[in-house]
C-alpha cells in the first residue's frame, strides 16, 4: 500500500501553521518541532531525523492522535531560508520508511512566507495505537547511532526517551483503548438492551397509570388521583431518571390546579415531582457534580411547580397549594445556589419575580413567595406568620 499521504490543495493550512508559529515566543510543542536547518548527508544526522521523526509520531497527550509538523527554516520567531539545503520529500520518505516501523503516513511541503525565503514542513500523521520504533540499525564508523527498539516521545516541547516502564505504559495504554473500543458496540448494545427491558417493565406502566390520571383529573376523583401519584412515586424512587422523566413530561396535563385540584392533591401531586428528582444536599454542596441530565430534570420539575403556584394565587387563592408549590421551587433552587448552577439558579430567580408580581396587593402570597425566594439563597429571612398557620 502506499504511505504518502496524496497532495491536496493544503497549502494554505500549513502556511497559516507556520503563521502562527512565527507569532508566538514558544512556538515548538508535543505536536510541533521547530529547526533551522535539516542535515542528512551523514548517519548521525539522519539519526537525529529518525529521532524527531519517531518522538513527534509518539507524542502523548492527545486522543485521537492529530497530524505532528517539523517545521525546517524557523526558529526563535526568525525564518532562515532552507533553499541552500534541497530539501527533497522523497528522500525524506525514503529514510522513513527504512528507519520507522510501523510505517507512519507523511507530506512534505515547500512554501514561501516571505520572497526569497524557502521553509520546509514536514507533516506526519502517525496511525491511533500504534507505538513508533527503530526499525533497523544505523552505524556510524563503529558506533551505532540507531539501535533497533528504542523510541521516543514528545513532553510539551522536548523530546523524551521511551524505554522500560515508560514503553510498557505506552503499550498498556494502546492495549487498553484497543479493548475500550473493541468492547464499545457490546455496550451499546447492552444499553440498548436495558433500554428496551425499560420500556417493556415499569415505563409500560408508568405510562398506563399517566394515561389513567387524566380522566380522573377531568372528573375530579381527587382521592383516586392522589393514590395514583403515590403508586407513581414509587416507581420513580426504584427506577430514577428514566422513569421521572417520564413522569415529567406528561404530569403537566394531569395537575390543572385552577380547575379546583384541592391542596392535599396538589401536596401529592408534587410530592411524586419531588421524587423524580436526584437527591442532592439543601444545606451543603454536593459531593458530585449536577450532570446536565440533573439539572433538565430540576428544569422541568420547576415548571410545573411555578404552574401550579401560578394556579393557586390566581385562580384558586389556596395558601397551603401555594406554600406546598413554594416550598418545591425553593428545594429546586437551593440546590441551583449551593452548586453553582447559573442557569438554573437564573431560571428559579425568574420563577420566583413572576409570582412575587402576581401576588402584588395580596400580602400573605407575597410574603410566602418571598420568604421561600430568600432562603432559597441563604438569606434566612423570618418565619412570617402566614406559614405558622398553614
């Protein structure tokens, strides 16, 4: 098979490479080498090629591995003309493939920055998993300036010798991805498997009880209404996430409080809000971060507690609904707060402006709003009295 990689019209991405590099103070990195001059007339020269060449295709740091650039004619921020030298791409090829094992793709480029003055690049794109080694060996007079297996690699802008543990590393870490993504397709499919076991137990009926409430919210069967949430309650504490996101999608259509939904309903009816929700500390920061995942579910959560506060103060006029709702807004953003959560934390905020504006001219609904608004963020505002006889 062919190892040079096929021409293409990349010069403008290697010159803007070399831009960039002349820009900066400290050009060279785990990816990019730097030299003034390439010599390769004598052994110990190409020897010193085969190093920078094998180091830049072992590189670490990176995964995937990205294209690695040794860049002839700059350094210190300076270009020197590399025209005297006759820099030829497929000798360098030849020396390559002679002296690398496994074969490593590359490109050479010639281009011209400044008139007059000529810089080489050369581009290797070395294989994922694989470790770069001498392939054969290399004498100079009596000594030998390559030994078949060593290797090398690349420290931000140095380069490293890699032997003994370092190689085993090296080799435990391809091993490893080798066997992550060997294994990747089975897991899918495992999760695929868990999935469709879901959807087949409790999400059927978690579904089927949904689907029962809402006649049962249009007829006004509290009692029977409020027995369904619990037995939902249920399944969200044994099935987590994938059952409560269920639950929040569709509970919104089932919790009309402005059509009469008495407050003990509404306490179980946001009571099995609550359980579809992570348990995560109101006093203190979490121990584990607020996946994105959490935080939708907390999102949803809110909207249907801000309805169901917006129902109670304006078309119901009940203080418990209003508190019970309140006091789900404030556990939501108490955990918004302690973790740092802004968007969320902004989303609370805005919940709770609109329903202190509602409750203008009403002040026990102001001060419920607002005293669950302020200690949501810690403020330990007073009891006020309107709590103490609810």
């Amino acid at each position: 098979m062919p190892k040079r990689i096929k021409r293409s019209d990349e010069t403008q991405r290697i010159e803007d490479l070399v831009r960039h590099c002349l820009s900066r103070n400290n050009a060279e990195s785990a990816r990019v080498e730097c030299k003034r001059e390439l010599l390769i007339s004598k052994p110990a020269q190409k020897a010193e090629f085969i190093r920078d060449v094998i180091s830049l295709s072992n590189s670490e740091g990176e995964w995937p591995r990205l294209p690695a650039h040794l860049i002839i004619g700059l350094k210190a921020r300076r270009l020197t003309s590399t025209a005297s030298l006759a820099i030829d791409g497929a000798t360098l090829g030849q020396i390559i493939d002679s002296y690398v094992a496994p074969q490593v793709s590359y490109q050479h480029y010639a281009i011209s920055l400044k008139r007059g003055i000529r810089t080489d690049v050369l581009e290797l794109r070395p294989v994922e998993g694989a470790l770069y080694l001498v392939r054969q060996e290399l004498r100079e007079d009596a000594r030998a300036v390559l030994v078949p297996g060593q290797s090398w690699g690349r420290r931000a802008d140095r380069k490293v010798v890699l032997s003994g543990d370092a190689l085993s590393a090296r080799i435990e870490q391809i091993a490893i991805r080798r066997s992550d993504a060997a294994a990747a397709p089975l897991l899918k499919e495992i999760q695929s498997l868990k999935l469709t076991l879901a959807e087949s137990g409790p999400q059927t009926n978690v579904k089927r009880i949904l689907y029962e409430m809402e006649p049962l919210q249009r007829s006004r069967e509290w009692q029977r209404l409020s027995a369904a949430a619990d037995l939902l309650a249920l399944y969200a504490r044994d099935y987590g996430a994938s059952v409560g996101t269920t639950v929040l999608d569709h509970l919104g259509s089932v919790m009309n409080v402005r059509f009469g939904m008495p407050a003990e309903t509404v306490e179980h009816m946001l009571g099995l809000v609550e359980c579809c929700l992570p348990f995560h500390h109101y006093r203190y920061k979490s121990e584990r971060p607020i996946t994105d995942e959490h935080q939708l579910l907390y999102r949803k959560a809110s909207e249907i507690a801000w309805a169901a506060a917006y129902d109670a103060i304006k078309y119901t006029e009940d203080l418990r609904a209003t508190h019970v709702a309140c006091r789900v807004l404030w556990g939501i953003a108490r955990v918004a707060f302690l973790n740092g959560c802004s968007e969320l934390s902004s989303l609370m905020s805005q919940h709770f402006v609109q329903l202190r504006e509602l409750s203008v001219g009403a002040p026990e609904y102001e001060q419920i709003v607002d005293y669950f608004d302020r200690d949501a963020r810690m403020e330990e505002p007073p009891l006020p009295p309107v709590l103490s006889r609810i």
